[in-house]
C-alpha cells in the first residue's frame, strides 16, 4: 500500500495494491541454500513459495547493527 491524494478531495488516502511483504531475520552464514536453517535456504524457499503467477515487486537486503541480514520481500498477493 502507498499513500495517494484521492481525485474527489484533497485528503491522502491509502492506495491498495494489493501486496504481501515478507521481512527475512536470519543470522550471517556462508552455508548454502541447501543447508537446513540457513539464511540462504530461508530466503529461498520463501521465493520458491510464491506463485510463479505473481510479481516480485521489491527484494531489498540490509546488515543490521547486530550483524544479522533482514531482507524485506514484497510481491503481488
């Protein structure tokens, strides 16, 4: 969803469109995405997930102060 200045008034309105985010958490590993519990096989099976219908609108991956990945996932739903 985004914010948008509806056509009959000058109010903000929440515009839908119509998406599922996933937020990925998972610790700095070099294991393989094969690997049970790894952050590469979290984020791949999530992406394998998704109906291959649907669009991956954002894949955005950050390093956080703890020295853990977030990686944030929004596709259609």
């Amino acid at each position: 969803m985004g914010w948008a200045t509806s056509p009959y008034s000058n109010k903000e309105v929440m515009a839908n469109y119509n998406t599922t985010t996933k937020v990925i958490v998972n610790d700095v590993t070099p294991a393989a995405d094969s690997v049970s519990e790894s952050y590469a096989k979290e984020v791949n099976d999530y992406l394998e997930s998704i109906d291959n219908t649907k669009t991956i609108r954002s894949i955005q991956t950050i390093l956080t102060r703890e020295g853990r990945f977030a990686t944030v996932i929004i596709h259609d739903s």
